[in-house]
C-alpha cells in the first residue's frame, strides 16, 4: 500500500488540520484581544495625560494668564511620545496648541471626533472615553495616531472668575484634544502577532508530530499487525497469533483475531480428519476383497516355498521377508477394517476381570516372545459391568500389544502390570454432555469446534452491538470454554439458539458467584445445564446430575516400564494415524479404543514419563 494512502497518515492529516484550524483561530482571537487590552492601554494612557494637562492649566486659565498656557501646552506637547495638544473652544477654534501655526484656525466640526460632541450643533455634556478616543491616520501610508478629547467643563469656579465672560448655564466651554503616536505600540503589535504565529506554528509542528507518534502506536501498528496476520491466515499460516497487548477495540479485535485462526484451525484439522475418516470408510470397503485374497494367497505360496526349501539358505531369508511383511499388511487391513466398523456396542451384563483373562490369554505367547511379563491385580470384588464384551476384549488386546511393544525385545524384558478397582466419583469434571438442545428442540452440539477432542456445545451471544458464539466444554465441571464475544463487566448478554433464536438465558436469576446473566440448555432425560456469561467465571449447575451423589465405577489401569510417551505427543495419541511407533505403527489401535470406551460413556487417560513407562486409566460407569 502507498504510504499516503494508509489509515494512520489519513488519520494525522485530519488531526491535524482540525489542530491547525484550532490553533489559527485560537492565535487571532489571542492577537485581537492582546490588540485590544494594548489599545486600552494607551487610551487609559492618553485618558490620564489629558487629565494631566487640564489640571496644569486650570489655575492659570482661571487667572486668563494665555502665554503661561500656551507655554505649558508647548512645553508637554515637546515630549516625543506625544503627536500634538490643542485646545478648542466651543465654536472649534483652536485657541492654544503645541503646533503654534494652528493657533487661529477654526475646525469643522463634522470632522475629526467633533461629531462625537455634538448633537444638533451642540455639545454633549457627557461622552465616555471610547467615544471620545479615535485612531486614524492623516495619510493611507503614514503611522497611526491616536487621538482623545477631554471636555472643558464651566465649573463653577469658572463661572465665578473675575475674566468669566460666559454664562453660567452654559456647560461645555472647550475641548482639549491630545493627540499620540502608535508607532511603538504598532511595533509590539506586530511583533506580538509574529510571536503568536510562531509559537502557533510551533504548536502545530509540536501537536502533529506528537499526533503523528500515538497514531502510529495506537492505530497504525496494531492495523499493520491484523494486515499482516490476515495475509498470514491468507496464505494459509492459521498458527499465526496477533500479540494481545491492548485492552481497547483494537486489542479486542486482535483476541477475536487469535480465538477465529484457532478455531479455523481446529475445524481444519478437524475437516481434515473428517476426510481421512471419510476416505478410510471408502477404502476399508474395497480392501477387504481387493487386498486380502491376494494377501492370503501371497502369504499361503511363500509358506509352502520356505517348507520347499529348506536347503536353500538365501531363498529362506528372501521368504521370510515376503512372509513377515505379508503379514504386517494383513494386520494393517484389519485394524483398518476394525477402526471402520465401529458400531453400536451390542450391551451386556459382564465381568471385567473374565474379558482381561480372557485378553490376556490371547496375547500371552507374542508376549512371552519379546519376554514380557503380564502381572494380573485384578481386584475380586468388583461389580458386572454393561459393557459389549467382545469390543471391551479388543481394547484391552490393544492396550497389551501396544505396551509389549513399547517395552520391546531388545530391552531385555518387561513387566506389564493391570489392576481392576471399584471407586466411587463426583459426576463433577467426568460426565459428558452429549446431547445439548434449546426450547425448540434444535441440538446445540458443535462438532466442528472440539475442546479436549469432544465435540463442544454452541451458543449464540449479543451484548451491546457486538455479537459471537460461545462454545462451551462438554465435559460438566470444566471450564476450557471459548469466548468468541468479549463483553465488559456489567455488561448484560442475551444468549440465544444459533438455529432459531430462542432465548436461552434464566431472567431473574443471576449467578450466585460474580451476578453476572446466566442461561440453561436442556439435556434430553436428564434436567437442565446453567452457565454464567462472563467470560471469567467458572460457576455451572447440573441439579440433576449433581442430586444424585457420586457414581459407582470400575477404573483398570494399564501400566508398562516401556520407554514412555514424550509429554507433547500425549494430546495426540487417540487421533487417527498418529503414531509413536514410527514405520512400526499405523496409527489407528488407541484411535479404536478411544472410540469404545465413549461409547460406553467411559473416560480413558493417560500419565507417561520418558524412560520409565506409561500408564492408560480406563474408567467405565457401574450403571450405564
């Protein structure tokens, strides 16, 4: 993108041209209103040198002495700071000035500030200052001036004084008119608007680069960041995590950013794994005529050619290649047939410890062959179970092998140790929802977004204009759910159906933990599921579920002194084609037992440690 056309510069620019008009506007009317405390000054001045002068003269006016007036006119009127002093009588001639060629000469009175005086040809007796003060200047192109009037009022001292010739209701006997040059405070003018210009102009500089620098920081970085992860999630990189370090718009766009790349990678693990599941149905429907006949026939010649030529030393070795290879292709097509068969389990009354006998019997030569030895704890007060024997056999034959191959017969033997117990355990943390719907009857459980491999329950949420869906742990008790809505403290939030908007929130009963709005989804049979909305409590309530007390259950553990399972791999070993084994496995034998056991609405876990060995902890419900 050119720079000129980014989101941050725009920003700057019109930041800062409102800054500029502010600060233009600011910096005239400073400039006009420090013009006019100036102006005021130099009236007041003016004002009070008038008043000077007048008080100068009065004695000797009063006495009639015109040459000491005229002196003391000429005498103050010689300061530089003063333009001309003039006196005038009530007819506008000017009878005293510090100009002696004016003296005689008579103004019109509609000129200068004469009219400010007089009305209808007479004098007001009264006129503020700011009428009696004018600025103007005697050529386009010559300084300003100042001038004020101060009326010569007939006191009656005056009227009293042996040389008064003027009657006494006469008010106004003169003017006096002092004149003074704006030139210096012109000078001040000018230089104080340059000074605000250019602290206004600094100003400008100033404030944009600082606007400029948060506008990088809080708007043009953290865009650049959600541009780069977009390109990165474009290209297909959903690994890519924008940093969280803001708790503005921006930060809560970045969290979203980050929870929609994980679930887009979930689900395209999961589409992913959907597809292998797909494709492995398809291919275990061909192969189990397509590959084993050819396989059995394979197998059964090279048998018969190694009893043919036993004086064949080379041959020999050649055949047991075909036959041991043959072999692992036939085992490989059966776990891929065992792995796309899984069905319903066909539920009976059983007793776990027969059906590990009866596994254990089984597997007892290959495990005698890598010199492993299989230790039985089984615990003989265990209660039957309902469970599909047949599909419990084959969980624990795989869990046998997988452990004797662990162990292997390189390592100089082994010991793989089962025992059975009875415990009883708080439904709390173990139960999964595997049916969730809404008044209306919609299912609210997400398989596309799966939480610890399960398939999570969906809600839609509305808080305040922003809108997103919450996914909720299956299991009851847990709290790894994800928040696509990040609504504040205090915030109400109306939970709803994703399918048809049917209100799922409980009115009137907020959480018990931090009063934040709470909602109910409905297990088929078995009560209501409540949940709180904030984002940072945990509080959920199962009534049904929990007024039943604890739960019977039968929990084998499988424990082997193999090599151990690495701690990353852990998450991984139940899915599909994922193998620790390397070329030796294929992937899918703990996939097949992960699968049983859900469906028995059992739980299966795992501890491990490198070099010391593993430990599967199978546990199965007494009452289904």
């Amino acid at each position: 993108m050119k720079p000129w056309r980014t989101l941050g510069l725009k920003l700057t620019v019109a930041v800062g041209a409102v800054a500029l008009v502010t600060i233009a506007i600011f910096a005239l009317v400073s400039s006009r209103s420090d013009n006019r405390a100036l102006l005021a000054e130099v009236e007041r001045h003016a004002n009070q040198l008038s008043e000077a002068v007048k008080s100068s003269t009065e004695f000797d006016m009063l006495l009639n002495q015109r040459d000491r007036i005229s002196e003391t006119v000429r005498r103050i009127g010689q300061d530089p700071s003063i333009q001309r002093i003039r006196v005038m009588n009530k007819t506008g001639e000017v009878i005293y000035s510090s100009d002696s060629a004016e003296i005689g000469r008579s103004l019109d009175k509609n000129a200068e500030a004469c009219t400010l005086c007089h009305k209808a040809d007479e004098p007001l007796e009264h006129v503020d200052i700011a009428q009696r003060t004018r600025v103007y200047r005697v050529h386009p192109d010559s300084q300003r001036l100042l001038g004020i009037i101060n009326p010569i009022y007939n006191t009656l001292t005056c009227s009293s004084a042996s040389c008064h010739y003027h009657p006494r209701a006469q008010k106004v006997l003169g003017v006096l008119d002092v004149t003074l040059p704006l030139t210096e405070v012109d000078k001040a003018i000018r230089q104080g608007q340059v000074e605000v210009g250019m602290l206004a102009l600094a100003s400008f500089i100033t404030l944009s680069v600082l606007i400029g620098l948060l506008v990088r920081r809080w708007v043009t970085l953290p865009v650049q960041r959600l541009a780069e992860g977009t390109r990165h999630v474009a290209g297909g990189d959903l690994s890519y995590v924008i940093p969280e370090v803001r708790d503005d718009e921006l930060g809560m766009l970045a969290r979203s950013f980050n929870n929609m790349t994980q679930r887009l990678s979930e689900a395209r693990l999961q589409l992913v794994q959907s597809d292998k599941l797909a494709s492995l149905g398809r291919l275990a429907a061909g192969v189990a005529h397509e590959i084993n006949n050819p396989l059995t026939g394979v197998l059964t010649y090279s048998s018969f050619l190694q009893k043919r030529t036993k004086d064949q030393p080379e041959v020999q070795e050649d055949l047991k290649v075909i036959v041991r290879e043959t072999i692992r292709c036939r085992e490989i097509v059966k776990s891929l047939l065992d792995f796309a068969r899984q069905s319903v389990p066909k539920k009976g009354q059983a007793a776990i410890n027969e059906i590990i006998a009866r596994a254990a019997s089984v597997v007892e030569n290959q495990l005698q062959l890598n010199h492993v030895k299989l230790v039985q704890a089984l615990d003989a007060d265990v209660p039957p179970v309902t469970v599909d024997a047949n599909q419990m056999q084959q969980v624990f034959i795989n869990l046998f092998v997988n452990a004797s191959d662990a162990i292997g017969p390189d390592g100089g033997g082994g010991t793989i140790t089962v025992a059975t117990s009875r415990l009883k355990l708080s439904p709390i943390g173990i139960t999964q929802v595997k049916k969730a719907q809404c008044p209306k009857r919609h299912s609210l459980i997400n398989a596309e977004v799966r939480i610890d491999n399960k398939p999570s329950i969906r809600v839609r949420a509305r808080s305040e204009g922003s809108e997103g869906f919450i996914y909720r742990d299956p299991m009851y008790g847990m709290a790894r759910h994800q928040f696509g809505i990040a609504p504040e403290p205090g915030m109400h939030v109306e939970v709803t159906c994703p399918e048809c908007s049917s209100s799922l929130n409980v009115h009137g009963a907020p959480c018990p933990e931090c009063g934040a709005a709470t909602f109910q989804f409905e297990v088929p049979g078995k009560g209501f599921v409540e949940g709180c909305t904030n984002r940072a409590c945990t509080w959920q309530r199962w009534t049904d579920l929990e007024k039943g007390g604890d739960k019977d259950f039968i929990e084998i553990r499988v424990r082997d002194t193999g090599s151990g399972i690495a701690h990353e791999e852990i998450p991984r070993i139940f899915e599909p084609f994922y193998s620790t084994k390397g070329q030796k496995g294929n992937g899918l034998g703990l996939a097949v037992i992960w699968g049983i056991i859900d469906n028995h609405n059992g739980s299966i876990s795992v501890e491990s440690e490198v070099g010391v060995g593993t430990t599967f902890i199978i546990r199965i419900p007494v009452e289904p």
